[in-house]
C-alpha cells in the first residue's frame, strides 16, 4: 500500500515526499467524455507486459472486486497474445478521464517500491531499531485506534510516546540495522530483509496507531532545511544522514507509526497491496478508493522522472495509501531493488488517468 498506504499490506504510503510537493508542469488539456480504449495516448506504444499475469492474481481472489466476477471468466489466458489481450480490452472497455475537485484532468502520479534493508531477528546492536508487531491491547474504530488504561479508553499513543516509552517492548518482529531506511519502511508499508544468516524475511503492514500521517518532507520544509522543489526521497534520506542529531526529532513529527508481520509472500512475488493480490511492478499502481474502484483496469500517461521519457500504460489498482487523495492521484508500484528506489524516490509527475470501465455498465 502506499503511506501513504497504511491500509493494505504496502502501508505503503509511496515515498515519503510525495507530500507537499505539486506537480512541476502541465499536460496539454485532453478532450472532455469517454474515449475508444485504441485512442488513448500513447496506447499503442503499451507492450502490456507484466498485465496478463496481474489480471490473473487479481481474478484468483476468491471474491474479485467488481465488475471483474462477470469479466475474469472471459479473460484471455496468461499465455495469449499480446494481440489478443489487447483487442479484448479494447472490444470489452471504453475510457472515461478522472477529474480532480476542481475539474482539472491533470493530477499527480508518485512512485514506490519495496525496500531491501538489512537487519536480524535478534538485537545485535545498539544501533540497531526495531519493527514491531500489532500490540495485543490495541482496538481498532474506524480508522481510530485505542487502548485501555485503568479503566478508561484512551487513543493509541502518536510515535513519540510509543518509541519514548517501553510501551511496545516484547512486540519486536525484527530489528534493522539502519534507522532511517526502519523510518522510510514505515512509509513504504512492506519490504524484505537480508538476515545474517543468508536468508530473506518479507514483512507487511499490519496496522497503524490511528495518528494522522505528516510527511517529513513538509517539516524540513517548514524548518527551511529544503526547499519545496528539492523535496524527495533522496533529498531527505541525506538530510537524515547528515544531521543525525536532529533527524530523529524530525522523524518523530510524523505522529502515525506503522506495525508490521512477517509475510509468507514467495520472494519471487510482489508484496502484497490492499487487494491481497501480490503487485506486479508497474502495472499496480495505489489509489484513493473514494475516487477509484479498487481493482479498477486503468490507463495513466505521464513520464519518467530522470529523463522525461514518456510512461504511459495499463494499470491496476491493486493498493491504496493515506497520502494517496484525490481523483486523479496514483502511486505506481516500482518493484524491488536499487533502480526501483531510485525511480520511485525521483518520481513526482503530472499525470492524466483514465478509468476503463466495461461498455455494458454505461
């Protein structure tokens, strides 16, 4: 999910950063009403590699999201054509633009992935910090968290307190050997772990402490540190490492603190999003439910954020996250590894999205 996510397993909130920033250019404005699937930009340039395989996870679910329970039985199989995927996506779907509040078609598109960090399942450092386990005692209400203490219901303590207090002691899933890449985990919502032994441990969002999300890209704004137009994952990762005597005070004004389990996911998987469908790397993509039926086939054109390279392609919406808000708002799942980090960390880009929605449900 993205953290945004902290509502699926990628708590996933997409990159740390996406936060106070606001896209840095304008796409030409596109013709208002729904489109041939054919039309749309750049639809043909779309290998739709990886889809076929994300449709199929998707349909595997035992309760698949709507409209798929109707579609799934007449998808073309994993090992059709490329060619027949296509014109069956075509024959079957027609493309209406999300708008945001204000009527705009162009909104944000942000990038996350899956962290690879290092770490032991017993304390092998002072250094070291801990993931933890969903407390026993915490009660879920709504998107509210609480506990009781002596009697009385109170709401689950913000990260300060709980990382201040022993609170959490016993609760430890695994311990990692880097802190800031621990706090940038918690804002991705689900990675793997390098133990020393040479094996890899997955670990999910669990649940959350029911405290707002507050980006830490906003609070080196705030504090001058950065400038709004250097604000992303990078940026604030060196921040971190450059001022560790005031990082962790930085890191501990986001108030939610995320909880983690450990993931039975095959390595050769994706993480799994909100669906509990394992994402597929740049065919998932989080979104706002409120705006976005979850499981929804959408197409999003935007570009790559190193070099401008147009991205546009057929996408699933298989995650969410709390910093994923608005209609025209979508986290692409980047995938594992260092080029992935690296994209998805960089990516912060205007965006259109088009919603493909069956012909028989207009």
């Amino acid at each position: 999910m993205a953290q945004g996510a902290a509502a699926g397993a990628s708590a996933r909130a997409p990159a740390a950063t996406q936060e106070a920033t606001r896209p840095r250019a304008s796409l030409p404005a596109p013709s208002a009403g729904a489109l041939p699937v054919e039309s749309l930009p750049g639809w043909h340039r779309d290998g739709l590699d990886g889809l076929a395989d994300a449709l199929a996870r998707q349909c595997a679910l035992r309760s698949p999201p709507p409209p798929w329970p109707a579609l799934c039985p007449q998808l073309p199989t994993a090992s059709a054509s490329t060619a027949a995927l296509r014109g069956w996506i075509e024959a079957r779907f027609e493309a209406w633009p999300l708008r945001s509040a204000d009527g705009s078609e162009i909104g944000l598109i942000t990038g996350y992935h899956e962290p690879i960090l290092t770490g032991s399942r017993v304390r092998e450092s002072p250094a070291q910090v801990p993931l933890h386990r969903r407390p026993p005692d915490m009660r879920a209400d709504g998107n509210a968290r609480f506990r009781t203490v002596d009697g009385a219901t109170q709401p689950f303590p913000a990260r300060a307190e709980l990382e201040r207090s022993r609170l959490l002691d016993g609760l430890e899933l695994v311990w990692l050997d880097d802190p800031v890449e621990a706090f940038f985990l918690q804002i991705q919502g689900s990675g793997r772990i390098r133990l020393r032994d040479g094996s890899t441990m997955r670990v999910g969002f669990a649940d959350h402490n029911g405290q707002p999300y507050r980006a830490i890209g906003a609070e080196l704004i705030a504090r001058g540190a950065l400038k709004r137009e250097e604000v992303d994952a990078p940026a604030i990762k060196a921040w971190l490492r450059g001022h560790p005597a005031q990082a962790r005070e930085v890191m501990l004004s986001n108030p939610r603190y995320v909880f983690f389990r450990e993931l039975p996911t095959p390595a050769d998987a994706g993480p799994p999003g909100s669906l509990a469908v394992p994402l597929t790397p740049m065919r998932s993509v989080a979104t706002d439910p409120a705006f976005v039926p979850p499981g929804a086939l959408l197409y999003l054109e935007t570009r790559y954020p190193d070099d401008g390279r147009p991205l546009a392609r057929a996408v699933l919406s298989q995650d969410r996250g709390a910093a994923i808000l608005g209609g025209v708002r979508a986290d692409i799942f980047f995938g594992a590894g260092a080029e992935a980090e690296r994209l998805a960390g960089l990516m912060k880009e205007p965006g259109r999205i088009w919603l493909l929605r069956p012909r028989q449900t207009r």
